[in-house]
C-alpha cells in the first residue's frame, strides 16, 4: 500500500469515528441509591411557569421577544394555550415580573386606568399601568377553566418614594389599600389564589428599585394581617410569598429574622445565572459539570436560612430564566431542577411559560419548546420525596432520584430515576444498587444489597434525544419519535419503552440524552406508605 493510500485510509477511518455512531465509547456505572430514607421533599406541585407584564414593545438586544405574550395582550382563548396548561392538570402560574411593581389595580377607589407607556425615566423605562377589572376577570375565568394553582405578584411600592440620598431605595411605609380592594373583590367572586407575593427584585442590591429589610418585613408583615382577614379559613387561606429577588446573605437573614412567626409560607428567590443568554460560550458552559454545580451553593445557604429563621416556611425558586431554546439547554433545565429539590426547595418557576426568547411556549405560534416536555414528564413521573443517589463516574453524569409520583406507580415504594447525559460522544450503561444501608460509615459490603437489581426489576424508560442528533435543535424526540402537536392540536401522548424484568440490560443513556426511568418494585422504604 503507498502512501497516498494510507492517507485516504486514515482520513476515512478518522471520518467514521466524526460521524458514525457506533464509534462512540460507553461507559459502565453503577448507582447507588439510598431508598431507606428521604434526602428532602418537594411541594407536590414542584413544577411552576410564569407569567409576565411585559408590554409588545419591551426590546433588548436588538429585538422585542415579547410580543403579545404579556398578560395584558396574551390570547386567553387560544386553543394550544388552554391544552398546554390542562396537560399539567394543574399547572403552578406565577404571574408577577419587573414590571409588577408598576401595576395598579382597577378596584376600589381607583377608577382610572392608565396604559403603560414608554418612559425614560420610569422604572425599567415605562410608566405605570393598570390591570383592568374586566381583565382580572377574563384572567381568573381562564385559569379556573385549565386548572391553575396561581400566585399573584403585588405591587411593593404603592405609598413609597425615592430616598434622596440614594434613588434606588425607596422608603416609607407599603399603603394596602388598592390590593385590598383587588383582593377583596377577588373573594367575593370565589376566585382561587394560591398566594400572594409581595414585590418584586426588591431585596439585596435590588434590580430598578430596593426596600430595605426590616421595612419589607413590617410590610409583609402587614400582608399576612390582611390574607388572614379576607380569608379566614385557614384550609383554604392563599399563602404569602416574598421576598421575590435575588439572594444576598445578610438582606436575607435579616429579613427572616424580623418576620414574625407563620407570617410566610414561601422563600422565594431567583436565579438568572445565564445572564441574558447572550454569552457566545453559553453552548460549551451549560455542558460544563463545574459551571452548572456553582449555582449550588445559593441553593444550599437559602434552603439553610429558611431553615434556620423560618423553619414554617420552604425555599421556592420563584423565577429562573433559561436561554434560547436549543436541546442542549433542555439539558440543563433539568438539571437545575434536579439540583434544586436536592436542596429541600419546594417549587421551582420557570420564566416565562410564553414570552421573551425563554419560555415553554413559543412566542407566537404557541408550540411547545423541547423545555415543555421536559417539565411535564417532570411533573407527571417525580414524587415529592428526594432520595440520594451517587456514582463514581463521570460527572457529566448528572442523576437524581424521587419517590415514583403518586398515581403513576403501582407500588408506591416505587422510583423515579432522572439521568442527563452531558457528554458528546460517550454514553453510559447505568445499573443499579438499592442501598440499604442506614450507617453510611460501614463499609460497603456491611449491609449493601449489591445483587444486580437489573435482573428482576420491570422499568419504564423515557428516553429524550434532539431531532437528527442537533443539540441546538428545537424539536425533541421521545424514544425515538418526534413530540408534535396532534392535528386537534392536543399535547401528544407520552409513551415510555417497556423493559421487562426479565431483561438484564443495563440503562443507556445516550450522548446529550435525558432518560427518565420509573421502576415500580424497587422495594424503597421511604417511599412505601406510612405505617399506621
């Protein structure tokens, strides 16, 4: 063979190991699950999406993604719309936002009812506006009709103004009165809140505008006062949320620490640490272990506040925005909320459930986005107990396991795996081990059920691969079939792959994939029923 010959053999085989798949390395693992007891809990409702003000002429970057998703504008009666929420049967909705904080009610005393407009020196550049009764009805119609658990977002700054020394904080006392006349019209039409939130990015350095903590505190205080008045059944009273921002350790602690006992339910943060995902890196870093695990240790110091001052109260994502909508970051949605029940956070919001470049929806067509599956199959299959799991692979492994959701398993000492494969090019052949092991000092071999569980467990796998093998694709796949639509445009049926027990083949989980598994027999106590 002359040279010219082995080049033309190498460049061949160097093109097959580029583009044939079955080039692609695999990787054993093994995962130890720890089914005795419970790591955290989550809110049954984990799952949550928002809702936003933005009006059609919000523009950043050279484009106005809003459109007519805003809630003033948004089309209650569109058919993709109402199936997409239904689907969830229910759906959490946050409806609040930058502009909340601008937002009066037409209730009560408050006849006239501006229209938002441009303004250069209004808070995020536009005036105040107005949320029209006729509206507020329309609104509330619509999510009694899809079944929605809804939070509503109310407007922190009514009574305050700028300080002079300083124009991002504003003072003063928080004056109720327009959201009482909302709220008391809200209950005298039998309309269903699950809390109320108070602001929006107030908190820490503040965004457009900041309050401090102790005030905030007196004026959610204040809130509370006025939910346990309108609503004096306890059973079906709305919670009380806040404060709505992101994190900064000493606003938080003090904040926690100045509120009085069973004043909140809910400890909502948020998290933007993709920026305005418009980093040219963005594709590499959400397949970096490091990058995605950094977001952790917010995650942990707010689960640890709530904890320490307000142990009545959980820790919520209330808004978390993700970029354009490409496979990849489907990827890495999951994982955040994965990461985030790990540390005992009861709901995580997505930002936005249609709107801007980041939603579950499409824009203007409705459709779903690959992040809309994701978050079903989420909310469908993952119970609220958050069970430990670990390997001692590779870290773009990224694996999290719950208690199957009531409903769906046969046996509720079933599992619910969620495995992210972050890697290119390897694919894993996960097994597993059901360790029952309470004292986790002790060797492995003390205790451990180290019997290949494969062999006698029955499983159903949910296997999620971008179209053509295109991670910046915005169609997914399910187990191989594209997730379209119906032509009554329904939401398509999720259908697992059936593993019989006989079958001793490990999981595989594909390059860039997402698998979820549910085993029914896994045989976890801590997800068996409570013993009487």
């Amino acid at each position: 063979m002359d040279v010219n010959q082995y080049v033309k053999v190498a460049l061949f085989l160097s093109l097959l190991v580029l583009f044939c798949p079955s080039f692609s390395s695999s990787e054993d693992v093994k995962l130890k699950v720890k089914g005795v007891t419970n790591i955290a809990t989550t809110d049954e409702n984990f799952i949550c999406a928002t809702l936003d003000w933005w009006p059609s002429d919000k523009c950043d970057y050279n484009q106005c993604p809003w459109g007519k998703a805003g809630i003033l504008n948004l089309d209650l009666n569109n058919t993709i719309l109402s199936n997409a929420i239904k689907a969830f049967n229910p759906l959490r909705i946050r409806l609040g936002g930058s502009l909340e904080d601008q937002i009066i009610y037409q209730f009560g005393k408050q006849k006239h009812c501006p229209t938002m407009k441009k303004k250069d020196n209004g808070l995020f550049g536009f005036s105040v506006g107005c949320l029209p009764k006729k509206r507020w009805d329309e609104i509330n119609h619509f999510f009694n009709k899809t079944g929605i658990k809804f939070t509503f977002g109310l407007n922190a700054l009514i009574g305050k103004k700028n300080s002079k020394e300083d124009q991002l904080n504003w003072k003063g006392d928080w004056n109720p009165n327009n959201a009482i006349s909302l709220m008391k019209y809200t209950v005298s039409k039998g309309y269903n809140i699950d809390s109320y939130e108070l602001g929006n990015e107030l908190c820490s350095e503040g965004v457009s505008a900041r309050l401090d903590s102790v005030q905030y505190a007196k004026d959610i205080t204040k809130l509370r006062h006025i939910v346990n008045s309108l609503y004096p059944n306890a059973t079906t009273r709305p919670k009380v949320l806040g404060p709505a921002g992101f994190y900064g350790k000493e606003w938080f602690d003090s904040f926690l620490q100045h509120v009085g006992p069973g004043v909140i339910d809910g400890v909502t943060h948020h998290i933007y640490n993709l920026g305005a995902g418009v980093d040219k890196d963005l594709i590499s870093k959400v397949q970096d272990p490091y990058f995605l695990s950094k977001i952790a240790q917010t995650f942990k110091d707010v689960s640890t506040a709530v904890k320490e001052f307000t142990p009545w109260a959980g820790a919520w994502v209330g808004e978390s925005v993700e970029a354009k909508m490409f496979h990849i970051l489907l990827l890495r949605y999951l994982d955040q909320l994965g990461m985030t029940s790990t540390f005992n956070h009861k709901v995580y919001c997505r930002q936005a459930l249609i709107g801007g470049n980041y939603a579950l929806l499409n824009t203007t067509s409705f459709i779903p986005n690959p992040d809309y599956y994701g978050a079903l199959l989420w909310h469908r299959l993952m119970g609220t107990n958050v069970l430990s799991i670990s390997h001692d692979s590779s870290p773009y492994l990224r694996t999290y396991a719950h208690c199957s959701k009531k409903g769906v398993s046969s046996k509720l000492s079933g599992i619910t795996l969620l495995l992210i494969n972050m890697e290119n090019s390897t694919s894993f052949d996960v097994s597993l081990v059901n360790d029952m092991n309470l004292y986790p000092e002790e060797s492995a071999s003390e205790g451990i059920n180290t019997a290949n569980l494969m062999d006698s467990l029955k499983r159903e796998e949910y296997h999620l691969t971008p179209k053509d093998g295109n991670i910046q694709s915005d169609v997914v796949l399910l187990n191989g079939t594209p997730l379209e639509l119906t032509k009554s445009k329904e939401i398509p049926e999720l259908k697992p792959k059936i593993v019989d027990a006989s079958s001793s083949s490990p999981i595989k989980v594909a390059p860039h994939s997402i698998v979820f598994v549910q085993i029914n027999n896994f045989n976890a106590p801590a997800c068996a029923p409570p013993t009487k």
